[in-house]
C-alpha cells in the first residue's frame, strides 16, 4: 500500500516510505499527528489532525479489528470535543477497536504530579466517555507518568496523558496483551509499547473477566466496599475473598 500524506496546517507533505498517514504540527510546533505501519494489510478509513482510523485485516483480507491513533484537544475549553470524537469514532463501528496516544487528560487524581489540580469535570467526563463506549483502559508497566515538564521542584510537572484503551471485543482477540511505558527521552512524552505476553497465566481482561480500575480509589465508598465483600467469606479462603470483593466493586 503506497504512502498517503497529509497537512493540518500548511501545504507542506511529508515524505514517507512506510505506508501511513501523517499531518504536520500547528504553527506553534504544538500538536501533530502520525500512524504508520509495516508489514500488516491495514487500510486508512479516516484521519485529521486529532485521529487516525485505520482497518487490520488478516486471512482471506477480511477487516478484523479497528485501531484508532488518538490526539486529545490541550485546551480546557476544548475537552469536550475529545471526548465527543470518541463517541463518533465507537458509533461508527461495531469492530473489535483499540485506540492509543495521547488523550491530554488523566482519569485520576493519582495520575498526576506537581502543578495545579486537575478539575474533576474533565476526569469524570473521560470516565464517562469510556463507560459509555465500553472501552477500558488497559493499563501499563514500568513508568507510570507518560508526560513531564519543568528542572525544578516548583515547576516540576508529571501526568498519565498517554494510555491505550479498548473494547471487550478487543481484549477478547488479545487477552495476554500488555502496555509497557518507556522512558522520557529527546521528547516531553514517553512511548508506549503494546506487546503479546508470553507464556504466565492467561489474562482475565476479556469479556467476563475482572480488571481494578484506579479511579475507583477515589471514591470515599471503596475502602467500605472492599471490607464488606471481604468479610462475607470465612477466613481461610483468600481466593473466594478477592473474587467476591471484585464481584462488589463491578456491582
């Protein structure tokens, strides 16, 4: 498949030998957008500056599950419409889809260090968002923080801005996939790394299975739901406590 280009803001084209999509930052240098790939027949449906979509297929070339590149408004003001592409981009199809990049907004407080504190409307409208869709997000290894800012204690500045999320359908076609986030280097954003876990025990992200999700943390009922289900099983059963406090806080 032959290269495609694309500009945001100029008429400048980026020159590409692997077959992908590009667009060329703002004015400022801010924002910008890639998505290549390489040795998978994979067909671009739809990009701008904001998203990429592309369609993975596999065997007879029938499309098999949907990838989305992601990059999330900055601006406070402009939230909302991240969050609204998000709903468009699930409306549209009903494959298996996972989505990656850089959201520009955490789901917890825990996600973010130093700096003002991060309004809790914008949280609770990226929480909503994946809730409504049914996407989850997948996690991470090593590094928590994917962005940073500032030398100083004073100005020093870290938050999860880059993840990768997705839909059971998804999670159901990679059950042993894992996030592992790199380190900060030459960019204010670290890389995030998707790979299939070899070998271990098999992952129970799937449809039906159980994943703890951070921001439940924050709710001021979460210690009192844990103590609860963890008290209804006797003593000695550990595995039958932890089963039913996951069964409590999915309820």
């Amino acid at each position: 498949m032959p290269a495609e280009t694309g500009t945001a803001n100029n008429n400048e084209t980026l020159q590409l030998e692997l077959s992908g999509v590009g667009q060329s930052p703002d004015k400022d240098g801010q924002g910008g957008i890639g998505f290549w790939w390489r040795d998978i027949d994979a067909e671009l449906v739809v990009y701008d500056k904001n998203h990429v979509v592309v369609d993975v297929k596999v065997g007879n070339g029938s499309v098999s599950w949907r990838a989305v590149g992601i990059y999330g408004w900055p601006e406070s003001e402009n939230k909302h419409r991240t969050w609204s592409m998000l709903r468009r981009i699930r409306e549209a199809s009903n494959l298996p889809m996972v989505l990656f990049g850089d959201f520009n907004e955490i789901l917890s407080p825990h996600e973010k260090e130093g700096g003002s504190i991060r309004r809790e409307c914008h949280m609770d409208a990226f929480l909503e968002t994946m809730d409504v869709c049914g996407f989850r997000d997948l996690g991470f290894r090593c590094n928590k923080f994917t962005w940073q800012r500032g030398l100083s204690e004073d100005t020093y500045i870290r938050e999860r801005l880059d993840r990768v999320i997705a839909s059971e359908e998804w999670c159901g076609l990679f059950p042993r996939v894992v996030v592992h986030n790199g380190p900060v280097y030459a960019s204010d954003h670290s890389p995030l790394l998707v790979k299939k876990e070899v070998g271990g025990t098999r992952s129970r992200r799937g449809r039906g299975g159980f994943k703890f999700e951070p921001y439940w943390a924050t709710e001021e009922s979460c210690g009192e739901v844990v103590m609860a289900g963890w008290g209804v099983i006797g003593d000695g059963d550990v595995e039958g406590k932890v089963a039913r406090v996951a069964l409590e806080l999915k309820e």
